[in-house]
C-alpha cells in the first residue's frame, strides 16, 4: 500500500513537472514558417507566419515528434516543424526620439524594423570623419551595402542547397 | 558595477574639501554661516547628480544609440585590421550569419558580418547594434559550415544579451560621475555637456543623440573605452558561458549539427583562447555537458537528442569562396 502511493505520488510529480515545462504559447523564429495540415514537410500549408509571431500550443505530435501542433491567433490549426519555433518570445526593441522619448516597438515591428535603419547613423559618420582612416570608413560602407544585399531568398536558398531545410520548408 | 563605490568615495572627499581653509583669517559664525549653507548646496546637488549618473548607468540604452556606438566600435576594429576584400568569402559569411541572426531573440537587427584580416589570431567579435567579425586565423580552423555557424552564433548571443551595450553603459555612468565631480576632469568629461547630461537624465533610455555635433568627443572617449575592453578584457567568464551555451541552442535551431562547434572549440590553442574564460578541454567539457541537458531544459527539443546526423543535423561543407580564402 504504502509503495502504491509512493508511486502515485511520483506520477503526480513528474506530470506537475511535465505540465509546468509545456508551454502555453510558442513564438515563431523563422521566416515564412508554414503552418501544415499533416506533420510533415510535404503536408499542405494552412497559412505561413513569420518571427515574433504568437501561437498557442497544443502539443507535441506522437507520431512526428519533430513537429508541433499550434493554432493562430485567428483559429488556424496545424503543425509546425520543431525549429521554426521557440519557448521564448523575442526581445523587443526600444527606439529613442532625438528628444529622448522611448518608443517601444511590438513584437512584429521589433522582428523586423532592421532593413529600415541599416547605414551609417550621423553621429557614427561624423565620429569616422574625424577619428577613423577614408580607408576604414570605406570599407565599413561597403560591408553595409552588402549586408542591405543579401536577401531572404538568398539565405533560403543556402540553406536548402545546404540540406538545412529538413522539415521546415 | 566594478569600481563604483570609490569613484563615490572620491567624488564625496572632494566635494567635502574646503579648499585653503586653514589659511582663512577667522570668522564671525553669523557670517560664515551663508558661504557654508552655500557649500553644503553645492555638495548635496553634486551627490545628488552622482547619484543621477549611478541611475543613468541602469538604463538600458535603446536601439539607436545602440547601433551607433556599435558602428564607432567597428570601424575601430577595421581601422585596427583591416576588412577581407573579397566579395564573395564576405557574402557566404553574411548569408550563414544571417539565416542564424534571424533564428536569434533579436532577428530584427540590421545584422552584418565582415572577415578581419588577421591570420596569426584565431578571433571573433561582436559589436552592439548587429556587427560580428570573424579573423581569417579562425577561418583557418574550421572544417566546415557548422563550426563557422557555432562561431557567429557565439557572437549573436553576445549582442542579443548586450554584454558589450552593459558595459558601454557603465562607462557612461562612470563618464558622467567624472564630469559632475569635477571642473577640471579630461576633455571627455568635459565633453559630457551640461545639456546632454540633463536631456540624457530626462529620458527613460538615458538617450544620448550622438547626432548633435558638440556629442562626438563624448562619443569618441566611450567608443575608445568600450573598445578598450573589449579587446583587452572581454565578456565577463559567466557572458562567455551563457554566449557557449545559447549558441548550441541556435546552431540545433537553424539545422547544424551542434557537436561541430564543441569539436573546433576544443581543436583551438590555448593562445587563441587567452582570453575566454577557461580552456579549450574545459570550455568543450561545460558544452558537451549542456548539450546533454538541453532536452530536460527544453520540451519542444527533447526527443530530437543527440542532435546528430541520424537527427536531421548536419555540417555542411564551407564554400568554395571562403576555402580559396583559407588558403591564401
């Protein structure tokens, strides 16, 4: 009796932890992440969704435990593919007004404001123009230009050349 | 937070100094009352701006004056070594850096990625806003993408954590401390205007616009101090650890065999890892260990363990660019 319910107890414990470590709410980390009818790379796609986007969590799949079942905000079920998918939210980020104010931007904005600020800011162009060499100031913009190069398509592209996609389309 | 506490200790001895007062004639109290109520003014509004420095030092600075001492920190590092001019090596390197930045808590940073000119050191570093640099030294080391993707993944965790922005920010405090204690402190202190220091303390990020011309000498002494440290100290031995251990977390993420990273991290001499925060073997140990406990610390990765080729991980080769590169 009493081994009974030390076991039952254990049970208890070890689902009380298992409960506790699934999370709610999963964040996508990926861009153009598909949502999949099937748990399956070839399965068809419900809808796509991109970094910073928030999905309820309905579990790992038994069968493909490489994928997860989710659900959009706007009642869309599938599953989606382990990697495209984090516990954490993403940070958000803070933008200053030149009057000091803080403006924080929402997760969507904050995934993706990146293309819109890239370049040398004024205060760093007049800090080269006075501190660093016309050589290193040169080479410096034209690693940005080619950072503003390199595109979404381009990376994805590498990574399935690169056998990276595995089921993550 | 380090040396704070004497700084304080400095700035209250000198605030409390009477300057020649054993040579003064004696006075009547009545008229030495309003000078000392005066002094006594002076030293609770200097403590009080102290204090206000300490505050500002807390704040986490936003994006913008993020990207922009991460850009003057930059071009220190291209100015000092020199980037690769090879178009090709530098594209290769962006594209694996970026497909794991996008992965990162911070995807939305305008990332870059540039190769440093330096065979003798194998090196990598990171600045705020977005800016990772790998030396042709640890290019020289890898064997294959997944050991250069553990690297920049390294680096990425060190931005998204903002060790480097934490520490430009306690040099601010400690800029801000020297300018308010003292009317003869260094040009950079002096630098510290009295309207920065006001619209600074006056912003909940405790923004400095570096766009305003009479800002760009302050600019300039924290670049050269946050710089400083990174190339002399780095990341405190706990910031590596966290920056280790997170990096196999985005290497499972974007689909690279993890175990690579731990294999170059060993293969590294203990000259090249001077500066990290235990040896190669011990540095490779704590990660084999934490890759072994990922799956407990995490329940969208536990079956997916050992995280091998078996399990859809893998290392692909480096391209034909950047091994022309290693080459050299």
């Amino acid at each position: 009796m009493k081994r009974t319910l030390c076991v039952a107890t254990l049970c208890l414990a070890a689902s009380a932890a298992l409960a506790q470590q699934q999370p709610d709410k999963v964040y996508v980390r990926a861009r153009n992440t598909p949502i999949t009818e099937t748990p399956a790379a070839s399965g068809k796609t419900v809808t796509t969704v991109e970094p910073g986007d928030e999905l309820l969590y309905g579990g790992q799949d038994k069968k493909a435990p490489k994928y997860h079942q989710v659900t959009t905000p706007d009642k869309k079920s599938g599953f989606v593919f382990f990697r495209n998918i984090s516990k954490t939210p993403p940070k958000l980020e803070t933008r200053a007004g030149s009057d000091g104010t803080a403006t924080e931007l929402d997760r969507k904005a904050s995934a993706s404001f990146g293309a819109a600020v890239r370049g040398m800011t004024p205060g760093a162009e007049r800090y080269a123009d006075k501190n660093a060499t016309p050589a290193a100031k040169a080479q410096f913009k034209a690693l940005e230009d080619l950072g503003k190069s390199v595109s979404a398509e381009g990376i994805a592209s590498h990574r399935s050349s690169a056998g990276l996609q595995g089921g993550g389309k | 937070v380090n040396g704070h506490p004497l700084l304080l200790a400095s700035f209250f001895t000198l605030a409390a100094a009477s300057p020649c007062a054993s040579l003064k004639p004696p006075q009547r109290p009545d008229l030495v009352r309003a000078p000392q109520l005066q002094d006594a003014r002076t030293a609770a509004d200097a403590a009080k701006k102290a204090n206000e420095c300490e505050e500002l030092g807390l704040r986490e600075i936003a994006f913008d004056e993020e990207q922009t001492i991460g850009q003057t920190m930059a071009l220190k590092i291209i100015g000092n070594k020199g980037l690769v001019q090879d178009e090709e090596a530098t594209r290769y390197v962006n594209v694996v850096g970026r497909s794991l930045a996008e992965r990162s808590e911070r995807p939305g940073l305008p990332w870059v990625f540039g190769i440093v000119n330096d065979d003798k050191e194998a090196n990598a570093f990171s600045t705020p806003g977005g800016y990772v640099f790998i030396t042709t030294g640890m290019l020289k080391k890898m064997e294959n993408e997944a050991q250069l993707a553990g690297v920049l993944a390294h680096e990425i965790i060190h931005i998204t954590e903002r060790h480097a922005s934490n520490e430009y920010r306690r040099f601010k405090a400690s800029t801000c401390k020297a300018a308010v204690a003292s009317d003869v402190g260094s040009s950079a202190a002096r630098g510290f205007a009295t309207s920065t220091l006001s619209s600074a303390l006056g912003s909940p990020v405790g923004y400095i616009d570096y766009g305003r011309a009479d800002n760009t000498p302050l600019l300039g002494d924290l670049t050269e101090k946050t710089a400083h440290w990174l190339t002399t100290q780095g990341p405190r031995d706990v910031e590596e650890q966290r920056s280790d251990e997170e990096a196999l977390l985005l290497l499972i993420s974007a689909g690279y065999a993890p175990g690579e990273y731990v294999k170059l991290v060993r293969s590294l001499s203990a000259d090249a890892e001077k500066k990290k925060y235990s040896s190669s073997e011990e540095r490779a140990r704590s990660l084999e260990h934490a890759l072994k406990v990922i799956p407990s610390k995490d329940p969208l990765l536990a079956p997916l363990k050992p995280f091998g080729k078996a399990e859809g991980f893998v290392a692909p080769p480096l391209s034909r660019a950047l091994d022309r590169l290693r080459a050299r």
